[in-house]
C-alpha cells in the first residue's frame, strides 16, 4: 500500500450495544490531505469519527494509522500518537478560562506548553484577548475556535474535527473553514465531518459521502459539488 495513506479504513462494521450503525464503511487519508465526511444526519458520521479516535470499538474492519493497526488502543494512546479529535459537543471548559483551557488540552504533551499557547495565540488572536475571561463568556465563533485551538495544541498529525460549523452565523463559519485550511498549510491531515455540505465540499481535497451507515459517494470536492445526483440529494440543486 501507498505509504502516504494516513489513516486506512477497511470494512468498518460498529455501533451500541445490538444496533449496528456503520455496515462496512471504507475511507482513506493521505499526509497533509483534508478529507470531509458529509450525509444526512444519523448518517453514522460522528460514529466512524469515535471508532477512530478510539471511543468505541470496532465490531469488524481495519482501522490503519501510518501502516499500523490502531483497533483496540486507547484514546490517550491515540493522542500520543498523532490522533486528535474535537467532539461534536461539550468540547471546551465552560468555567474555566481561556488560557486554562487551552493548558489542559496542553497536559498529555508537557514540553513546549507555554509556547505552543503563544502559537495559538497567533493563529487565534481573539483568545489572546480573552485569555483571562471564562470560556462561557466568548461568543460562539470564539468558542469553536477555543476548542480547535485545544485540538490543535496536541499537535497532531491528524485532526478530526465533528461539525466544527455547528451553531455558527455563515460568516463565522467562513473564518473556521479558514482556519481549518491553515491548519493543512501547516501540515495538519484534517477529516472534517459536516452538515454544511457545500462548504465542506469547497474546502475538501476529497470527500465521502455516508448514508444510513454506509458508503454513497466519493470523490475529489469539486467533482462532488458538480455531480447531479449528489447535487439533488444533498445540494438542495
Ligand atoms: N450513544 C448512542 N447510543 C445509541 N445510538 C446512538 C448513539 N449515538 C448515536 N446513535 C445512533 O446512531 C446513528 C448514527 O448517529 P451519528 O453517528 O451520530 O450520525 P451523524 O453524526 O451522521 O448525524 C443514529 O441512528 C443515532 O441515533
Ligand atoms: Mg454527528
């Protein structure tokens, strides 16, 4: 196989308790690539992002990291390795301050804490400002981007970010998605699931689509935003 291929998913069959969610979902990223993971939702999008951030365990399937099977390690592990992940909800400390929060997401990785924080600072300006101030008191965009910030003081080799859009006015959700490409100027691989599908597709090198747990479509960003069928079903078009 390709050594450039990051992360390789093959098959993956999970889901809680009896119910099964993803019936054999398949995905790949490469070094440096920025993938999103799009669908309806109950799709099973947030599902195949927990099975491989290591928070549920695969019923049947590979999971690949770097050649390396990564079935059955542990979340911290994973964080050791490479793998970082921003939930969908509850992703930041509502009490604690900025600056807190950013030195916990800090504590796996102890070296460099206090300058990697200066690198956030300069990425994310807004949480220099409000370093002191709660985390509950920053708007929602500042938020979301407290918690990519806590995301990315891991340094991770891939970021997997679980609708980093959500809640957001369009025009804060343009600043994220710009974000999100400076971080794969940095390179950072980033699997980005969304429900904002067009502006998913813009940013995207590649994208898969999910539906009821299973594959639909893939492809480059561009190629998806100008297919008819993927254009009906998920376009609005
Ligand atoms: N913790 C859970 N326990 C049981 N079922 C769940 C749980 N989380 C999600 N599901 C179910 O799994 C399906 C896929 O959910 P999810 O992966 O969150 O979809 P998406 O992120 O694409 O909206 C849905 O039918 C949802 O109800
Ligand atoms: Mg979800």
């Amino acid at each position: 196989m390709n050594d450039r291929v990051l992360l390789d998913v093959e098959g993956l069959v999970v889901g809680y308790g009896e119910t099964e969610i993803l019936h054999g979902v398949s995905l790949r990223i490469a070094r440096q690539e920025l993938v999103a993971v799009v669908g309806p939702n109950g799709a099973g999008k947030s599902t195949l992002a927990k099975a491989v951030v290591g928070l549920l365990r695969p019923w049947s399937g590979s999971l690949r990291f770097g050649g390396q099977s990564i079935v059955g390690v542990a979340p911290e592990e994973l964080v050791r390795m490479g793998i970082a992940y921003l939930p969908q909800l509850d992703n930041v400390f509502q009490t604690m301050s900025v600056r807190e929060n950013l030195e916990l997401a800090g504590h796996l990785r102890r070296d460099r804490r206090d300058e990697r924080i200066e690198e956030m600072y300069r990425l994310f300006p807004d949480l220099e400002r409000f370093a002191r101030a709660p985390a509950q008191d920053l708007s929602g965009g500042q938020r979301q981007m407290l918690a990519l910030a806590r995301a990315v003081m891991l340094e991770p080799v891939l970021l997997l970010l679980d609708e980093p859009s959500a809640g957001l006015s369009p025009a804060l959700a343009d600043d994220l998605f710009e974000k999100v490409r400076e971080l794969k100027e940095l390179g950072v691989a980033l699997l980005v699931v969304e429900q904002n599908v067009e502006r998913a597709l813009q940013i995207a090198d590649r994208a898969y689509v999910l539906a009821a747990g299973a594959n639909r479509f893939e492809g480059s960003g561009s190629d998806l935003l100008a297919d008819k069928e993927m254009g009906r079903l998920y376009l609005g078009g």
